[in-house]
C-alpha cells in the first residue's frame, strides 16, 4: 500500500529538529508532503513562500518528500492531498498535550486519517524555532540548531528588521 503522509507545521525557521522528523518520515512512508502552515495567529519572521523555498532546498535530497503550503483545517489539506497519516513531532512533555489534543480532534474530523507521533532526536529535544529566533535576535550561536543556509537566512532577515 503506497501510504501518503503530511507533516504539518510552521517551520518559522525550518530547524535540525524538522529536518530529523522529515528524514525519518521519509524512510517510513511512500510520500511525505512537508506542509508549511499560514498561521493567522503566529507573528512569523518568513514569508511562506520563503518557509517553502527553504524547505525545498533542505529536503531535495529525499526523493519522496514534497513541500507545499497551505491555508484552512489540515484534514481538509490532507483529504486533498490523499493522505492517510499526519505526522506530529514531539520534543518534549509539553508538546505531548497540545498534539494530543490535536490528534483526537483531527480524528473526529476526519476518522480515515490517522496521526502518529515521533519523539525528535535527543540531540534535537530542546530546538524549537522560536529559541532559535530569541537566540539570534541577541546575536547568539544558532549554528547547531538550524541548517547553515538557515542560519544565513535568519540573520540576514533580521538584519533587514533593524535587530543585530
């Protein structure tokens, strides 16, 4: 059975964390679909185009995997897309009862699709991207958290913001 399966999220910026996720979804399903999410409620740093153009570049190497974005409820995205799993990453407990809470309400909307959970690496538990961009914007070390074109990109928006 050839299983499609969507990985939602911000990705404001993409981070070693998702791209840890995005390697280990690749090797489990027949297609990942990395779908950036336009947060409506999120202040993001990047563009959503910019978010997919970075993704494009970070995941070219997996074959399997494609980036796209979109607007709405992610089962919604997901039926359209001919998913059959969404992919969730946790770094921690406190990640633990947002997605579940998550999980069972995207069950209900959509009882066909299911949700399953990767715990990220260890080496990987503490990145989230907003430590990233509170790092940065106080002219921290990032390397070790995101990709280096990543890093690039992050500081160069900030510059253009007027921090650093």
């Amino acid at each position: 059975m050839r299983i499609v399966a969507v990985y939602p999220g911000s990705f404001d910026p993409p981070t070693n964390g998702h791209l840890d996720i995005i390697e280990r979804s690749s090797r489990m399903f027949a297609k990942v679909i990395v779908a950036v999410a336009r947060n409506i409620r999120k202040d993001s740093m990047f563009t959503s185009a910019e978010r997919v153009r970075m993704l494009r570049g970070l995941t070219s190497q997996w074959e399997n995997v494609e980036v796209d974005s979109f607007n709405g409820l992610l089962v919604d995205y997901a039926r359209k897309k001919e998913a059959r799993v969404l992919v969730r990453g946790l770094r921690a407990i406190s990640d633990f009862e947002y997605e579940f809470q998550m999980a069972h309400m995207n069950k209900k909307l959509a009882p066909e699709i299911d949700t399953i959970m990767l715990m990220t690496g260890e080496r990987h538990s503490y990145i989230s991207s907003n430590i990233v961009k509170e790092i940065a914007m106080f002219g921290g070390r990032i390397d070790d958290l995101v990709p280096p074109g990543v890093k690039d990109f992050v500081f160069k928006k900030m510059k253009g913001a007027g921090r650093k």
